[in-house]
C-alpha cells in the first residue's frame, strides 16, 4: 500500500477517466428513454460519492477522517445503479435490464479505478470499463457515439503505453531506454489510425437512423441521389408547371383590360388570374383587342385605376391566342435590390370574398427635408425612425406607363424625392398609407422617383410581439384582430358569415357599409375551424410569434401549390383553397393574412408589382418590371408605423431580413456547440498533457538536425535544452554563460557534472576556439540526458 | 607565441602551474580560488590589491609567492609619514667618490608587499604610480628599469577608515583586481591549527617551482591565448554596459579593459585553454570590476551582479 501511493495521482486518474468515459457513454443512451428524476438521482448520488473518493485522497484533512468509510464507498458507487433500478421497478419506472447491468459494469470499473491499490485491479478496471464501452458503441444509432470510443481508446492507449513502457523511466539515467518520444508517438499513431479507419467507412456514419413515425421511403437512393426523387411527390412545383403549363412556352399572354368591370389593378395588369366573378350584373365594358386601337388605351384608361375593393373570387383567365398579343412594354422601371415587391395597394378588411381598405392612413402632406441640396418627402412617422436607424437603401423608380396616381414602393418606404421637385402639394399618402400624387389623373411617365426604405434587422421581428385584442390603428375599424376565442369568434360570425356576395359594388355606400363589415368576421365557421386546426398544428411547440409566422409561411411555400388556373366553384374561395391547396397567388396571400391574425398578429394584404430577379436588364442597369409581375402578398404590423412583408407564395423570393451578428452568433453556437464542447475538451486535454507533446516535439526537431552542419545542430542542442529549462521553471539568465549554467545546473551529480563538462569542453572549442566540428555524439548525450522531467529532479536537488 | 611552447603546453604550462598551486595551497589553507586567482593574475602581469581584515594570511602568502618563484620579496608598512623616497629609493651623495650614489628602494625587489596602503599619504601612494604602470620608476630625472615580473601586492584594512587616505581612482586602476581572502573556513582553521602545533623542522616550507625567467615565458604565452572576436565583442558590451549604468560613477576605463582581457587569457591558461570563453571572462569579472568601479550605492556586488546577468553572453553556435 505504501509503495503504490506515490502512483496513485496518475494511474488511478487514468483508469476512473476511462471508466467515467464509459459511463458517459451509456448515460447519454439512458438520458433520453428513462425518467427524468430517478436518472438525476443516479448521476447526483454516483457523483456525489466520487467527490467523497477524491477528496479522501486529496485532502489531508478529510483523508483521515473517510479512511474507514472507503470501502463503503467503493462499494456504494458499484451498486448505486442497481439500487435505482430496484426503486424504478418499485415505483413503476422501470430501467431496462441491460441498461441498469451495463451502468453497474461502468460504476464498477469507476469505483476499482478510484479505489484499487494494486496494478492488477486497475487492469481489471480498464478491461470492465470496456466492455460497456464497445456495447454502447455498437448498440447506439447516434453517429457521435464514435467520438465517445475513440476518446476512450485514445486514453486507454496512453495509459497502457505509460505503464508498460515507461516504467522505469525515472531510475538512473544512463540505465532506461528513453520513451518520451514513444508515448506521444504511439497516441498518435492510435488517432491517425482511428481517423484513417473513420474516412474509410465514412459512408457509414449516417447510415443508421431512428425510425419516425409515417410512411417510409420508399425510393430508395441516399442523399447523393436525385433530390426530387428523394423528396417523393413532395412540392413537385417544377413538373406540375411541365404537366400544366406545356403552352408557357408559347405567347407571352398580356392581353390586358378587355373585360374588366370595377377592376382593381391588379386585374389590370394580371389577366393570369382571371377576373372577379361578376356578382351585380352592371354594364360591361368592351375593351378593344391591343393590336388595333393603341389609342383607345388611352381612352379606357380611366378603368386602370384600381377601385376601392379586389376579389378573390374569379372567373378562369382569358387565353390569348396571337402572338401579336404580345406586349413587351415594361410597366416601370427600377433600379435597387431586385427580388423585391412594389406595393400600390392596401386592403386591411375582409368579408370572406372581398378586400377593402377601412383605416384611414390619408395624409395629404409630406414632411420635407433637405438632403444634400435635395428636397426630401418624409412620411413623419417614419422620419425619426431613418434617422435613427442604421440601415436603409435608396431604390430608384421610373414610371413608364402607369396610369395611376399611386407611387409602387417598397415595405417601410420612409420618403421620396424627385429631382428638382419641392412641391409639398406634389405628394400625399393615400388613405390605405401608399404614397401617391395628388390632383392629377395619373403619375407623369418617365418620373423618376428616389425611394427611401428603411431596413429591419430579423432581431427586431423576433422580438415583435403580438397584441390579441388592441384594435388595429385606434379605430374600430379592424374587427378582424383577434377575438382569441375560436367559439366567441364563430357565433359572431354566424349571422353574417354564409352571407356571399358582400361585394363592392352592394357596399359602395361607404359610411353605411363600413362598421358593419369591419367588424363582422370574415370566414365561415367551418373554414375558421379548419384554419385554426392547421395553423395550431404547424406552429405547435413554437414559442415566438415571428417563429410561427415563418412557420405559416413555409407551410404554405411547400404544401400548397401555387396555380394561376384554378377557378373559384364556391362562394367561397379560401374555404376551397384549403381543401384543395391549390390556388392563385391571391388565395395564398388572403390565407396568410387570415392566419397572422389567427395568431395575433395585424395583416393586411397588399397588391402591386414583383420585381423579378430575373428581370434584371444589365445593360440598362435597371429591372423592367412587366405588366404580368402584378403579385399579392401579405403585410404585417411590426409598430405603430411599420409593417414588414411575408411572402407566401411559393416560387416568389421572400424578403430578406439580415440577423444581426449577434443573432448569427447565437444560432452557430446553438448548432454547434458539441463540436465545441468537444474542441475545448479537446484542447484541454492537449495543454494539461503539453509537456509530454512540447518534449516530443523538440525530440522531432533534435532528430531533424541531424542534417544541419555540425555548428548549427550544437546551436539547435542548445536552443532545445534551454527550451526544457524554461519550461522546468530554470530560465539561463541572459549573461550567464552557457558554460557555467549547463555545469551549475548538474548539481550534485558529479558524474553528469563530468559529462557537461566533457561536453562544453568540445563547445567551446568550436565556438570561441580553433575547433570547426563537434560530433554530433557528443551532443546527442546532453541532448538526452537534459530532458526537461531532468532539469526539474536536478535544480529540485539543489534547491533542497 | 612560438609554435613549440603552444605544442608543448600540456608540460610546460600546466605542470609548474599545478606545482604553483600545491605549494600555495600547502600555505593559504583552504582558499583554493584566491589562490588561482593570484595565480592568474601574476600570468597577467597585473598587481593585487588585497581588501582584507589582518592576520587573514596576506603576508604569508606574498612570502609564499616569492620564495615559490625564487624571487626576491621587500615590503613596506605604509604609514602616515612614509615619504615617496622610503618606496622608490634616492640619490645619496658619496663624500668619499664624490659623486650622487643610487640607493634603489623596495621596488626594486621581485615581489613587493605595501601593507596596509591606505594609511600613507597620496604623495606616497602616487610614488608607485609609474613604478606599477610603467615598471620603471625615475628618480631626479633618471628612469631606473624594475624586473619584468614586478610584481605589487597591496592591502588595505576596510574596518580602519578613521586617519585614513582612501586610494584615489588613479591607483585604483593600476590594480588589475581586488580580493577579499577572508576567514578560512572551519576544517581548515583546524588544519591551520595542527599545522602550527608541529615541530619547525616539520613544517611545509614552500620550495622553488618556478624560476622568474619560467614565470617571464608564461607571462607571454598567456598574451598568445586566443581571443575569439564574439568574446571581444562581449568584453566590450560589458565595459560599456558599466558606462552607461545609472548607479556607477566611473565605469571600466580603456586601460581596465585591458588588464580584464589579460586576466581571462590567464584565467584560459590555467584552465588549460588556449582560447578565451564567456565563462573566462565573467568568472574574473568581479575581482576585475570590484576594483576600478566607482558607485553610487555602497553594494558594489549588486551592482555588478546585475551587469553581468543582463549582457548577454555569447551562445554556443
């Protein structure tokens, strides 16, 4: 017992980390199927009586005083899992048999590695803590299971290297074969093994999966295959549009206006999604075919402008046969981030077929500011804000041939400028907040307008919260903001909800019309029902309103189908939408503003212009924005002045809001933070062990010289030495001469004090003398001799 | 210097050095280092200046020295009336050959031991100003040449202080180092005792190992030992460094330089080197700096500790 105690800081350590790897090992299986409490009493009650084991060896004080309780404790470690499994039995939280036998197998081995006083024990230690070891290996469908076996063959390899091979490494110095370079050496060779092994089989590593709940896969293939076929039927988009759309190829349709009655705009522009279905009959108005009149455009311009209301309800697009229908003319121009949309419409209110605008937004005058010699229209409201903020971009706009007063913007246009204009009377907002041109019958074509945006970070929309009850904007004009209960809101709305047709033309009398279907619900009861199923299903689990809201949105990106054709059989569209998940851009857009509001949020839906991407004209520096870029998407309220926009449709780009560094910074570290935790052990573990690798490595470097000339290998010799010394705490102060230190540092031993001195005799001579070559023997013997474990028993021995 | 006396070395330098140093060392018991130290500084043709508390052995080991040599020893008890022609000697003139007659003075031995230096009058000490510098001494105008090996070894009494006249900076320099031999330590002060006790026939009596023309040939081999150019170039770092320091007054004069690089070279030779190494010239560096080395503090050691632990000596390479 005596002669082992010197041994036990190291040993012992090794063989209760190895045992303490393996039970990690098995933990991490057990940590996710078991009771939660009864497994933290296991770790707690296990590692509570392994602090008790160290502390009987480390502290003097207490060493005395558990002496006589060791045994119990060795014992209490091994059999603590057996104990929790009879207690899970008993209370009906049963541990599996295996779990609880191999989670003995591994306190065991801990408590002998902790406990043994004898070489043999500790072997028994390690050959136990084993075994559990390559079980939960093999057993485990975790592809980091891996990290946990090498690791623990890593230690165990360096373990057995440092008590088979270097035993007698600290005897007399001329008698032991030196192994500072084999056990670092052996490490490595075990890792460079493993890693070798490990790139060989990679291919295997994400082989085993856990099974889910569902259908299985049945096509086969890996991930290196075709993602669509790995994907199954899934969105299928592209060959829809192949199977569908086979005449896309043909004529460009952009026939437009020819049967447009109480048109909005965008039926002005799309004809892709037909036109309202016509409740009211009303006189019809004849478009003339675009080839012939050009100059009756003008004259049916007065239809363009949109009407205070936009259907969802529509009739199948009109098809176009010539290609002369083709018209190539860009309805504007703009020069700024592409991808983005132009709003020129808002509509806030909806009677389950109809939008409408009900807030009063109308602002008739600008603030205007002066910027760079520039006058500047700021809407009030936003103007702190652009000064505020840091972010922000300036597009540029140009009105070709729209034949409205309305400015296309972008979400959160804080103000305007054209240049030379410092009218104040030139600009207003409109009363559903687009910015528009007052007193004129259209925007003059050709206008270039400098459009000012501000930006939002996605921090800013993570921590947006939703309010369930304050009605939109301070009027009562927003009956759709959230009455939270689903029942509360389907017996108000039973009077009116079957109730079709509230279509513009019956509510052309504003003031009458306008309470009553604000605030009257929008959706049938079946339809709300449903709706709300959905959307509590993809947003359970999910905590933060923006998070449910992009999970909205991504559902109806992925699961819905984006289709231009579909007609509206119903009086009621959205209801139809959600059976078949089929519908124009429109019913997407009308969806998810439903579904915002189903989850608190205030939405309104908002139609204007897409600025494709691929629209961009290179050589003109700008993107032509066509009549068929008419789109509908959804915008939300962020604050009081700001909304920020969704887009659910699939196939259209959505907005992008950069993370701020720190967001990015937290999310990398939430998907990282294994492979972290494993770099800083990783690296702790190399800086508690950097002595052997630091010895290695001037090894290395010592063997490397040996092709260096002979005066310079004596310089490497020394830098070496010197190296060690400092890291023995034994710095050669800078004048001391070399000489007298390497003979000071010998001490008391006069045989190597003869063999330094031998040695600086030679150095001397080459260095200060008439000598030009040293052997390289002569060298190599101090250079072995003085390893820095040396330097320290040496400079100990003096200073004692 | 020549190619036989480098080629024979091995015999002719070591041999009557080690019997140099088992004759001293059978008298100064038990101060090995002083010993080679002395040693090394008679190879370098340097004086001595002996700091030291009295009846430490100083004279015993002037004696030692010169009759080891074969050389001829005087001494002089400096005191406060001693006159410049007690040291140097003085024309007399001769009633009968009517003509001035020189009467050379106790420099003119081989060996000269100034007890107690520091208690004579400046105009006395300066007497040997030339005489050690020069090795001649000129008297009413005629310069009388002393023996090559002339050799000074001077002591003054540290406790003393009081009627005394400290040695100015001038004769300081001429001394190529100052040791302190201080108290032997126990086992020898025992030996020393049963050394005394013996009948006088018995007693070690130092015998001649080493004629002054040996002495002189030694002198100018060590003058040929080897001096690598980085060595200088640490030498000279370390004289500047003693310029520069901010608590020394009066740093290592050119002349102080020289008598540094001599005593290494000698320090080399009784090593057994034919070539200088860093570790020569910091091992005579106290004695050789503690010395000529004027400073601020009283702690001279210190301040010469520091030195030499901050110029980098030259490395192996």
């Amino acid at each position: 017992m005596k002669l082992s105690q010197p041994e036990y800081s190291r040993r012992s350590v090794e063989a209760s980390m190895l045992a303490l790897v393996s039970i990690a090992a098995i933990w991490a299986l057990r940590y996710f199927i078991e009771s939660q409490s009864l497994f933290m009493a296991e770790v707690v009650s296990v590692g509570t009586l392994v602090l008790l084991a160290i502390m009987s060896h480390k502290l003097p004080a207490w060493e005395h005083r558990l002496t006589v309780w060791k045994p119990v404790i060795a014992c209490g470690i091994a059999v603590i899992p057996v104990f929790t499994a009879i207690i899970g039995r008993f209370v009906g939280q049963p541990i599996a048999h295996e779990m609880a036998a191999l989670t003995a197998l591994g306190t065991t081995s801990l408590a002998l590695g902790l406990f043994a006083q004898t070489s043999r024990l500790r072997s028994m230690s390690l050959v136990i803590s084993g075994f559990p070891m390559l079980f939960v290996t093999s057993i485990s469908d975790s592809p980091r299971a891996i990290v946990l076996a090498v690791l623990w063959m890593t230690v165990c390899v360096w373990h057995l290297v440092a008590n088979h091979w270097e035993r007698l490494d600290v005897c007399l110095p001329n008698a032991v074969h030196r192994g500072a370079i084999v056990r670092p050496l052996t490490v490595m060779a075990a890792v460079v093994l493993c890693v070798l092994g490990g790139v060989l089989v990679r291919d295997k590593f994400g082989e085993s999966k856990r099974f889910t709940w569902g259908i299985m896969p049945t096509s086969g293939g890996s991930s290196w295959s075709d993602p669509a076929a790995r994907s199954g039927v899934g969105r299928g988009d592209a060959a829809i549009a192949a199977k569908d759309h086979a005449e896309s190829f043909g004529a460009v349709e952009s026939d437009i206006f020819l049967e447009a009655t109480g048109s909005t705009l965008f039926d002005m522009f799309s004809d892709s999604l037909g036109q309202p279905k016509i409740k009211v009959k009303s006189e019809r108005r004849q478009g003339l075919a675009q080839q012939k009149v050009i100059e009756s455009h003008h004259r049916t311009s007065k239809s363009e402008k949109g009407s205070g209301s936009f259907s969802t309800n529509r009739n199948q697009p009109l098809k176009h046969e010539s290609l002369r229908d083709a018209t190539e003319l860009a309805v504007l121009q703009w020069s700024g981030p592409a991808g983005i949309r132009l709003a020129m419409n808002r509509f806030d209110t909806f009677d389950g077929i109809d939008w409408r605008q009900t807030a009063d937004l109308r602002k008739e005058s600008l603030s205007p500011r002066v910027i760079d010699k520039g006058t500047w229209f700021f809407d009030s409201a936003l103007w702190t804000q652009a000064m505020a903020g840091d972010g922000g971009s300036v597009g540029l706009l140009k009105v070709l041939k729209l034949e409205t007063t309305r400015i296309p913007s972008p979400m959160m246009t804080a103000g305007l400028h054209v240049k030379d204009i410092d009218r104040v009377d030139f600009f207003g907002i409109e009363q559903d907040g687009t910015y528009y041109m007052p007193g004129r019958e259209k925007v003059p074509p050709l206008t270039v307008f400098n459009l000012a945006s501000l930006s939002v970070t996605e921090d800013e929309l993570l921590s947006c919260s939703v309010s369930a009850s304050a009605p939109v904007r301070g009027t009562d004009a927003m009956a759709p903001s959230e009455p939270s209960d689903p029942e509360l809101r389907d017996v108000s709305a039973s009077p009116n909800a079957l109730t079709p047709g509230l279509s513009p033309q019956s509510n052309g009398d504003k003031s009458n019309g306008d309470s009553r279907v604000s605030t009257q619900t929008y959706l049938s009861p079946k339809t709300n029902a449903a709706m709300a199923a959905m959307v509590r299903q993809w947003t359970s689990g999910l905590v933060l309103p923006y998070e449910k809201l992009q999970a909205i949105i991504h559902h109806l990106r992925t699961d819905f189908t984006l289709d231009r054709n579909t007609t509206t059989r119903s009086n009621n569209p959205v209801d139809e939408f959600l059976q078949t998940k089929r519908g124009g851009e429109h019913l997407f857009a009308t969806l998810a503003a439903m579904m915002a509001r189903e989850i608190g949020f205030e939405s309104r839906l908002v139609t204007g212009f897409y600025v494709s991407p691929t629209a961009f004209d290179i050589g003109g520096g700008h993107a032509n924005v066509l009549p068929e870029d008419v789109h509908v998407w959804v915008e939300i309220k962020l604050d009081e002045h700001r909304w920020f926009e969704v887009e659910p449709s699939p196939g259209y780009r959505e907005p992008i809001y950069t993370p701020s560094y720190w967001l990015v910074a937290k999310r990398f570290a939430a998907m990282n933070w294994p492979y972290g935790l494993g770099a800083i052990a990783g690296i702790s573990v190399v800086y508690l062990t950097r002595g052997v690798w630091i010895e290695f490595f001037l090894h290395v470097i010592w063997l490397l010289a040996r092709f260096l000339i002979p005066k310079r290998q004596l310089r490497v010799a020394m830098w070496i030495i010197e190296t060690r010394a400092g890291l023995a705490k034994q710095r050669r102060p800078v004048g001391r001469p070399q000489r007298d230190w390497l003979i000071g540092m010998t001490g008391l031993d006069q045989d190597l004090r003869q063999r330094m001195r031998r040695f600086c005799d030679v150095a001397d001579q080459v260095s200060f003398g008439t000598a030009h070559s040293i052997p390289r023997t002569a060298i190599d013997d101090v250079v072995g001799i003085l390893t820095t474990r040396t330097i320290k028993q040496l400079t100990r021995g003096i200073s004692h | 210097m020549t190619t036989t006396i480098e080629k024979a070395s091995e015999t002719e330098v070591n041999r009557p050095l080690n019997q140099l140093r088992v004759q001293l060392g059978s008298v100064l018991l038990g101060k090995s280092s002083q010993i080679e130290l002395v040693i090394a500084c008679l190879l370098a043709q340097g004086h001595i200046l002996l700091d030291d508390l009295p009846g430490t052995g100083k004279t015993t080991l002037a004696k030692a020295l010169a009759e080891c040599l074969g050389g001829t020893l005087a001494r002089i008890q400096c005191t406060p009336d001693l006159l410049p022609s007690d040291v140097t000697g003085f024309n007399l003139f001769n009633q009968k050959s009517r003509e001035f007659e020189f009467h050379p003075g106790p420099v003119f031995a081989d060996f000269l031991l100034a007890d107690e230096l520091n208690r004579t009058t400046p105009r006395t000490q300066s007497a040997l100003l030339e005489a050690m510098a020069e090795r001649q001494v000129t008297i009413d105008a005629v310069p009388h040449k002393l023996a090559d090996t002339f050799f000074v070894i001077a002591t003054q009494n540290p406790i003393d202080s009081h009627g005394a006249y400290p040695l100015s900076e001038a004769q300081l320099d001429r001394f190529m180092i100052k040791l302190e031999i201080g108290y032997p330590d126990r086992a020898a002060q025992l030996n020393i005792l049963e050394a005394a006790s013996r009948a006088p026939a018995e007693r070690v009596k130092p015998r001649s190992v080493l004629s002054l023309a040996d002495l002189q040939r030694l002198q100018q081999h060590v003058q040929s030992i080897q001096v690598h150019p980085r060595v200088r170039d640490y030498l000279v770092d370390l004289v500047e460094a003693t310029r520069n320091d901010t608590a020394i007054q009066l740093g290592v004069s050119p002349r102080g330089m020289l008598h540094w690089q001599r005593i290494a070279q000698a320090w080399a030779t009784l090593q057994g080197r034919d070539f200088v190494t860093p570790s020569d010239v910091a091992h005579v560096a106290r004695p050789v700096l503690s010395v000529r080395l004027l400073t601020s503090t009283s702690d001279v050691d210190s301040v010469i500790e520091r030195i030499m632990n901050t110029v980098p000596a030259p490395e192996y390479r």
